[in-house]
DNA sequence: ATGAAAGCGCTAACAT
DNA sequence: ATGTTAGCGCTTTCAT
C-alpha cells in the first residue's frame, strides 16, 4: 500500500499559506510510486522507465515540488557549497574574484557560502574562531582568500578531508593547493619599469608584511634592482590599506631627499599613494614621481589615475581554483596543485614614456 | 544498553584520514549519556546537568565533535542561511553592503549564501531561474539587492513563507519588505545643489530604466526644477553601466549646445561620466560642467574625483534589513515593511563653491 | 525497472 | 535532568 504517513494535506494547497514544502513522499503518492522512483527521477544518471520519469514529473509540477538540498547533503554527504572567505571587500579585486568565483561555481552546481573575516589585525584566533563555523555547514571545498591566516587553519582543513585553494596567498603548509600570481616576476617587472625610465631614488611601499604577497613582489623587485646595481632609496607598510598608504607617503615625502619613483605594493593602496603625492605633498605624477602598481583592478584604467601596474589575471585565478576544487571534489583524491598564473605589465600614464 | 550501531571505529582515529566526522552519537558512547543529553548540551537553553555537561564536554573535544548544521537545519527546519542576490559587483556599493551584511549576520549566528545574477540584461527569466538554487537550500531569508527582478519572484518567495527584502529597490509588490534610501529626496537635493550653484543647461544621465531607483532619483530631480521653474536640457541613459555612461555623455556633448550641470543617477557612472568630460570632451570640471553622484562609495572621496554626490547610508541599510529579516525569522510574523533610510549631501569638489 | 527499508546526524516530544 | 523514540527529506543498497 502507499499509505503515507505523512498527509498530503498542506502540500495539496501550494499556495500562499506555504508553510510545509511538499515532500518526495508527496509526489510518490500522487504519481502512484515509490519515492525510490521520484529520487530516481530527480537523478541524473538512474535508471527509470519513461511512464514512471513522465508520470513523477507531472505530479511534481502539480505539487510544485522542490527538492530539499539539504536532506539530500546529509544523504549524499554532499553540500555543493564551498566556503569563500575573505578579508575584506575594499579592494577591488576581491569583489571581481568573488563575482568570478562565484559565477564559474555557480555553472557547476555549486554555490558559495561567503565568509568576511574582517576584524582588524585578524590573526590567528580570529581565523580559529571561523573555520567550526565554516566546517559545521559540511562544505565541500574551501577558498582561502582572506590576507591572514592560520597555517593551523589549512591543515585543520586537510585533516578533516577538504579541499582548500590559498587564493592569492602561499602558506607553510605543503598539504593545501595554492593559486597564486606570479608575484616574485610581477615586481621584477615593476623595478624594470622604472628603471628603463630613469629612475634614480626608488621606494616601496609594502603591504602586509607577513603576507606571501607582498613579501614575493617586493623581493622579485629587489632582485631586479640588484641585477641593475641599485638599491632601494625608501621603504615603507602601508599595510594594504588605503589610508595608512597615504599617510605613509606623506611620511616618506617629507624628508628632505625624495624618491623619484615608487613601487606600491598593490593599487588599492597606489591610488592612495597617487592622492598623497598629488593633493598632500603637491608633486606631479608621473613628473616628479612615477608610480607603479599591483593588480591592474578596475579603477587602474580610470581617467582620474591611469595607473600603470601589473595584472593580475583574475580571471585565470578564478579558473585555476574551481578546477582544483571541482577536481579534488570529485575525484577524491587530494594532490596539493600549486598554479602561478602569468602576470604582465600595463602600461598607462603613472610612469613616463619611453 | 549504550550499544551504538555506529562503531567508534573512525572517530577515534581524529586525525588525518578524517572520513566519517565523529557525531553526536560517539559522543554520547564516549561520554556514557544519551544522544539527547549531547544535544542539550550544545542547545544554549537547554537544561543539562553541570557534570553531564563537562562529561560531554570533555568528550566532545577528545574526538574532536563539530555539530552538522546540516542534520540540524533538516531537524530545526532553520538552516541560518540567508541567501543574498546581487547583479554584479562592480560598482563598490554592492561589496561594500554585503561586507556589511555578511558581518552583521555572521554576528547573530547567520551566514550569507551568494547568488550573482549578472547575465546581462537579466530579465525574468533569469532571476526566476536562481529561486529553485536558491530555495533549495531552505534559507532562512533572502535578500534581493539584484537591479532587475521578476515581481514574480518577490511573490513566490513569500509564498513559499520565507522572509524576503527587496534591498534598495522597491517593486509592484506588497508582500516583501523593501529597504531603500530616500531616493526622491535625493534626487531634490541633487537638484537643489545644482541650481544654488547658478547651472543653467542641467543634464541627467539615468541608470536602468526599469529601476526603481533611478525612477525615483528622477522624479525628485524633475519635481524640484520644476519648482524653480527651470526644465531638463537634456537626458540619455547609461543603465548604471560605466562604459555606456562615458558614451552617453560624449554624445551628449558633441551637440552643439551643451548642458553645464549633470546630475548622475550614481557614483559608480560619475566617473565614467568624468572621465568623459575631461579626456574625451577637455572640458573642467566643475568649471565648464557641475557633476552630481549618488551613493557616495568611497571612491567618491578618492583625489581623482572628489565627486559631490548624495550619500546612502548603506550601514544603516544593512542594519535595517538584517533587522526585518530576524524579525520576520524569529517572530514568524512576517509584516511586510517598508524602511527608507535619509541621505544627505557630500560636498565635494566637482560642483562651484557658492 | 521498481519498491521496501535502512540510514545520514540531529532535535524534540514524551516519558521517567 | 535524562533517556527513548520518532521523525526531518532524501538516497541507496538489496530484493524482486
């Protein structure tokens, strides 16, 4: 008998009082099936004779029926939600990955869980503190594109037998995958920049500086000024943030010998740097000093800067962690893959011409 | 008896092979009580026995135990997701609301779950696609920031019993609450800003068309030049979308007459519309052209534009629509509310001193 | 090809 | 205060 234990009373009515979604049973007893065969229906790859798939997906219809996700998870052991976590959304670069990220994810069935984990100078507790949270929502993969984070943090991850992507950023962890830009060739680009253009007092401003990214970029940079018999004229964090980056080239710009050129760790802080010379200390850009940035956002291509920085392919970025993450889902197996994707300088009116 | 018929076997082990996450019934093996007692123990009300409780405790974190949201969410029927659909994240005052968003709710326990519906000219169809994705995961409330969307949608949802805002856009429907700024009085203040400042020949440049917010920026606008009996001089929409905008504004100058003020219907087009009239058009501004924005992202206040706009409050937005949102969650109630927050005007540098 | 039944991990009466 | 016992909605052997 397909007697129900359930009544199919609320779900008859699948208007506006809504309250109890119908369920798989629902739709077997109106199709006059097993709810084996409605699963089966819903199921890409079953085996169900036509009259029965027909059968279920008109009653389906009729009863509105949506499959719950989340019954199915603790099924399946499956959630198709990746965790993305994230710093901070200043930066315009993020905004693009996580529109990128969340697009290509999206086109696989996946959905993203996004997680901020902004709380000023977040260390490692902090980064502690979220990943239970993250873990009890049972996603599938994790993308760690926050600035900071506990190395405990992705060998935790590991451990419990999921996928993570370091987005942007390396760690000493060998057991997560990485995608990264070419960061270390990036800043040798940026110091050949400036050194094809005459520049004779270079300057760094830093971000983090326990951060993979800014240390990469600022030793490719270094390496590169060595290779040419120089040596940095300044250096000073702006900590990846906008307003310590203004503040600190004003620092920079009020000593008596200035730099004439200045290597700027990423543009959300370069278009800082640009306000500072510009407005604060009254300098000309690319003039008195040129500027070189990192990333190649948006607003990098904006009349108000035309920034000439090094692109970072956000595109290829993006790419490169959905197919790790799509490949270790599925597969199983977990090789940590390390992706460097190219980076290449865009030439705008921060520096002058050649 | 205690005769579990899950073996111990994989939780024990806690370590790297990882599979098989320890549950709540090794747990309760562990610690000698039932499963009950483990639940109550992680139920913040729940009455447990103080050395009940640490013999739980202590078990718990022996093998390592996180709770499964998951399992939880299909018994609570309360998943603690809230689903939020925006179009794309190119304009910063998106990523700044979800920033925002996403850390309020993370505060009280929830979490955001994406959707980016950023197919161009994404109509109905398209949203009406993203609402089987997005219920499937029984969130527990949604936000819509998205430009465009199907009333159809908003409907449905509430149907469906879920809490739904429709974040900075209003639609023909009654049934969802709605958060949005003053946008009339936005538009009234834009204009009053340009008239005080002596603008003769005042232009709009307008975002979609089928949005409520332009339509409302609109209307203030017109309905305060008309006040002050003075006419638009000219219109041309750029669909919130940077490079029609820098477009539109190039064909409106071109004309033999031009207009000596522009109000924009956001920050995000200003810039466009900037740029156009400095690089492409050599015009000043605010000396040839006045500029008026709307939003006030931060790139607003950036020295390439120190752009006078209209602010929104999108702290207070965030704040009012997390609100509604728990409310409607936690009360059952679900009064559709209509909150509409006050904006204000950021003088800048792209309009005259008076 | 289909159905019966046993879970997935957790919560919530209900009983004690 | 604690344990027992049904589910929550779906998938998946295992029979048939």
């Amino acid at each position: 008998m397909h007697c129900e234990l359930r009544t199919m009373t609320d779900s008859v009515k699948a208007g506006p009082p809504g309250i109890g979604q119908t369920t798989l049973a629902d739709v077997a007893a109106l199709a006059g099936v097993s709810t084996s065969a409605v699963s089966r229906t819903f199921t890409p790859g079953a085996s169900v004779a036509k009259k029965t798939r027909a059968l279920v997906l008109d009653a389906a219809k009729n009863l509105g029926y949506r499959p719950n996700a989340i019954a199915r998870t603790l099924s399946t052991r499956k959630s198709r939600i990746i965790g993305v976590v994230v710093s901070y959304l200043h930066n315009q670069f993020y905004p693009t990955v996580i529109e990128r990220l969340s697009q290509l994810l999206q086109a696989h069935g996946y959905h993203v869980l996004l997680f901020i984990n902004s709380d000023t100078s977040s260390s490692d507790e902090e980064m502690d503190a979220l990943l239970p949270d993250i873990l009890q929502y049972q996603v599938d993969g994790i993308v760690l594109a926050s600035t900071m984070m506990s190395s405990k943090l992705a060998t935790h991850c590991r451990s419990v037998g999921i996928p993570v992507v370091l987005f942007n950023r390396v760690a000493p962890v060998k057991e997560a995958s990485t995608v990264t830009s070419d960061n270390y060739e990036g800043g040798r680009l940026a110091a050949q920049i400036l050194l094809e253009r005459g520049a004779r007092r270079i300057g760094f401003i830093s971000g983090l500086e326990d951060s993979s990214t800014t240390q990469d970029r600022e030793r490719g940079f270094l390496d590169e000024l060595t290779r040419h018999h120089k040596r940095l004229f300044a250096r000073i964090s702006g900590e990846y943030d906008f307003t310590l980056a203004r503040a600190a080239t004003c620092e920079i710009f009020h000593r008596s010998k200035r730099p004439d050129a200045l290597f700027v760790a990423n543009d959300h802080m370069a278009f800082a740097v640009i306000d500072a010379l510009r407005i604060d200390c009254g300098l000309d850009v690319p003039k008195d000093v040129q500027v070189v940035g990192f990333d190649n956002v948006p607003q990098a291509a904006w009349g108000g800067y035309q920034l000439t920085t090094i692109e970072q392919d956000s595109e290829q970025m993006a790419r490169a962690t959905v197919a790790i993450l799509l490949k270790h889902i599925e597969s199983g197996i977990a090789v940590p893959q390390r992706v460097v994707t190219p980076v290449r300088a865009i030439m705008r009116a921060t520096t002058l011409s050649i």
